[in-house]
C-alpha cells in the first residue's frame, strides 16, 4: 500500500478510506459513512482510493477486507459501511471512539 499510506492511518486518529472525499463523496456506502462520522461530531483524514489503483488495491490487501469504504481509528481498521453503521446505531461506534481518546462533538 506505500509507506505513505500506511503513516496515514498511524498518525490520524481516524481515518476512512473511501470514494470520493468527504465532501463529495463518490458512492453510497462511502456517504453513509461519512455521514454517520459528521453526525457524531469527530475530526477524520478521508483519503480518496479513486485517486489511485495502488492504493484502492493496496488497502484491501492491507486490511484482508474487500469492500470499501474502510474506517480506521488508532491504527485498527473497524469495519465498512455496514459495521460502522451497526456500530454507530447500537452506541458502539461513540463507545470505541471515547476508549481510544478520540474527541467527540456530539
């Protein structure tokens, strides 16, 4: 994935990959993801796969998940669309988020 990258998702509390950028998010799942984050009020790096192969590739090898969106915090990937939105549904997500020392708005 690049050495790059990879001190992206170390030196950012939160990090998502996605489709798009979080203000114009490129696909649904992405959206719902950077919607969900928005709401609840915590500061994210979004990182554009669509900008390069490499690193769309390159992600899913490195999280062994084979879907994007992707959402890390801390430097451990959670989960895609789905888990963050069951997360973030049942509190779980605000939970992890206040574990790590993550600051929240909401």
């Amino acid at each position: 994935m690049g050495r790059y990258r990879v001190n992206e998702v170390k030196s950012n509390d939160v990090v998502l990959f996605m489709k798009g950028t979080p203000q114009f998010p490129q696909c649904g799942f992405s959206g719902q993801v950077v919607q969900i984050l928005d709401h609840i009020g915590v500061g994210y790096k979004g990182l554009n796969v669509l900008e390069s192969a490499e690193l769309r590739n390159g992600i899913k090898d490195y999280s062994n998940w084979p879907t994007i969106p992707q959402l890390y915090v801390k430097g451990e990937f959670v989960g895609g669309c789905d888990i963050v939105r069951e997360m973030f549904q049942a509190g779980e997500l605000q939970q992890l988020l206040s574990e790590k020392g993550v600051a929240v708005a909401a």
